[in-house]
DNA sequence: GAAAAAATCCCCTGAAAAGGGGATTGAGAA
DNA sequence: TTCTCAATCCCCTTTTCAGGGGATTTTTTC
C-alpha cells in the first residue's frame, strides 16, 4: 500500500515544522513538501503532486481559500484539508464551496491530524468543528444568523463607516432600502445599534 | 559554557512540535519541558527550573498574561518570552508589565527565535514587533493613536453596544462627558462614526 | 508651584440611526 | 399555483450620534 503524499503550506515555520514533526510520526504519510505560501505551494505541487494539501486559510497575499481554488481548477484529484484558528469558522463554507474536503484546527493533535488524513483519502469530508468548542461558543455559533448576500454587503459596508445614504448611492438604491436592510441586521443580530452589528461581524469574520 | 534551558508552553500540539523542531537545531537551547497549558507549565518549572519560559498569549483557562504574573512572582530570575499571532500586539504592554522579557510572533523564523532566547539571556529586551510588518501595516501602527485610561474604558463599552447614556450610567459620570469622550475617541481615530471607530479598534485589538 | 494633561461637565444644531408601521415586485420553493 | 422570501420602497417618531462651541476641576508632570 502505497504511502499517502502530504503537501503542508502555511506561511508559519512554527507551523510547519510542528507539522512535520507530527506527520513524520504517521507511518502512512509521506510529506512531499513544506511550502510557506501559495506560489511555492503551486511549484511543489507541479513536481510532485501530492494526494492531499494541508493548507493554512489566513495567509498573506494569496489566502488558503484562493490556493485551494486554484489547486481545484488545476488539479481537482488532489485533496485539500484546511487549517485555522477557532476564531475563522465563517471561512468553513468558503473552503468548502472552494472543494475543501477537511477542516482541521491548528490545536489538533497528532490524533486528529492522522484522522483527518485518512477520512479525506477515503473521499470523505473529515470537520473537526465542535471539537474544541464549549457550550458557550456553540450556542453563540447556532444563533449566527443567516444572512442574504444584499444584507452580508451592506454589513459589510455598514463596517466600512459609511452611512445608509452613502451605501444607497453606491447600491444604486433608495436610502430606505438600505435602511431596511440596516433594521433587518439589527434584528437578525438581536442588537441595537451599529457598534453591536460591527462587533458581531467582525468576531464572526463576516466583515 | 552551560545550554540555555527554554521551556515552552502553548496549547497547539503543531505549535509546541514545531518549537521543539526548531529549538533542537540551536545548539546551546536545551529543551526543559513542553507544557500545553499553565499548570503543567508551572509543574515543569517546579521540577526543573528552566532560564526561559516561552509561551503563548492566547491560552484557555489560564492566559499567558497571568502565567507571565506567576512565573515573575514565585520565580522572578526566569525570564518570559512571550508569543502570540500577530493581532494581538496590544497585549504586548501588559506582558512586558507582567516582567516579560520577549515577544515572539509566531511567523517567527528559527534565526529570530535564537535571536529572541540569546538576547534575553543576556538580561536584554526582545521584541519582534516590526519584523514581518508591511510598510501600510507599519503606517497604521504609527498612527495608532494613545489613549487615555478612560477612553479605553468608554471604547470597549462602546464597541459593547451600550450608548452614552449607558455607559455614563456605568462609570457614574454624566452622559455629556461619555460624549465628550466618545468625540475625541472619533478625532484621535480620526473617522467619524461608530462604525469605523470600532473597526479600528477591533484591529488592533482594543476591544 | 506652574504648566500640561486628563477628566469632568454643559449647550446647541443638524444628521443619522433605531424602532415602529406598512407596501410592492419578482423569483423560486412547496 | 399559491406561498414564501428576498429585495425594493415609503412614512413617522424618537433617540442617539456627530460636530461645533465652550468651561471647570483634578491629577500628573516638569
């Protein structure tokens, strides 16, 4: 049985040297390459392709979310397992939408990373969402309100600073309109008034 | 010429890994213990008393903050290197209030790692704050404005979601000198509405 | 002990947001 | 095909915020 070939890419080398460290301890792995952003990721992966990326999602210049975009478009055979910290679970759906087949936290163990690489080459989705979460944030993720993509821009907009009037000229809107979806945020975010919106936004990384 | 002993506490496994990878490679670290969390930390320095603490910030139950407090106050000749992503920045001042000797980003490379443990060893401050920043990021900390005591206060209960009259409530003032500061929060911030205020405050961590 | 900075308080105006109410249109789901 | 939902639009009232203008007191700093 042949080994499964691992490509980790994280712009971290603490990361990455954890990584290699915990995935040399896995018998079934084989790391064909440590990359510490897309670009070099995309060459390792031209020479050696790897059955599956593990790649960080909060990097700079080009994010994990593109990287695995591009990594799809260009080689959809090839698995992506995505990492991050607690506090980006909004991106989850991103990845996923993008093909992402895992979702690990950066606080895994060893355990779990070996978990998470056997489920994904078995063409499974392997999520490690509600492992580490207390009560308290899981109750405050099932009231993370589903928003509309008129209402995520204006959010987004809202955050940006500027007023319902200046949104409605950008939207090519009413006023009124925007305001609407302002109350409807409000509502939606059980707050009452704009700093509660931002603050919920942000934490939430919708902003 | 005796080996550094470094000891290193965070409660990511790959974070903890790649520190061991890495410390490993330096020839006068010697490694005393890997504690995922403050009480074991606290044990392994009972047991055998290292130089150098580097730990995390951001940890569950017990921070790095009030790990820092511990160490420096039942063993005030271990030096503390504090560690942390890069959004955190303003908890610098509190770690180096604690008695930290260091701060580390975690994008640290081993070269900056070894910097970070020789320099502190040598009774010196480290502090890798402008090393991975771009020249916009640089440009904003610059103009990361100072503020006052109170005006932190009003800040974070602002971006709390109260209003003025709330928060003038809660500090037992009148409303008109919560509003007084909330203004010169806007000037200081130079925005001109809650939204960006917040915002602002958000990203460099001041609520 | 004087000067500077922080914290407090007050007033006014106009703009914006919050909290209600409602209505219409079009697209997609049941 | 109805029915729901998203998106659009409108009006009203009250509250809060933003942008000005000041002033006083306390605390810190030099």
């Amino acid at each position: 049985m042949d080994k499964i070939k691992v490509l980790v890419v994280d712009d971290h080398p603490m990361v990455l040297e954890g990584m290699q460290a915990m995935l040399s301890q896995i018998d079934f792995v084989q790391i064909t390459g440590l990359a510490r952003n897309a670009y070099l990721a995309m060459e390792d992966i031209k020479t050696a392709i790897p059955d599956i990326v593990i790649t960080d999602i909060n990097m700079p210049e080009i994010s994990g979310v593109e990287l695995t975009a591009k990594i799809k478009k260009e080689y959809p055979s090839v698995k992506v397992i995505a990492m991050s910290t607690f506090n980006e679970r909004s991106l989850i759906s991103q990845m996923v939408q993008q093909g992402a087949s895992g979702y690990l936290l950066k606080s895994a163990s060893r355990e779990q990373i070996e978990e998470a690489i056997s489920t994904v080459s078995r063409n499974k989705l392997y999520m490690s969402l509600d492992l580490e979460l207390s009560n308290k944030e899981q109750d405050e993720m099932s009231k993370l309100p589903v928003l509309t993509s008129r209402e995520k821009e204006v959010l987004s907009l809202i955050a940006e600073g500027f007023t319902n009037s200046q949104i409605a000229e950008k939207l090519f809107v009413s006023p009124y309109t925007v305001d609407s979806h302002r109350k409807n945020l409000l509502t939606k975010f059980d707050v009452n008034n704009t700093a509660g919106l931002i603050k919920l936004a942000a934490k939430y990384g919708l902003v």
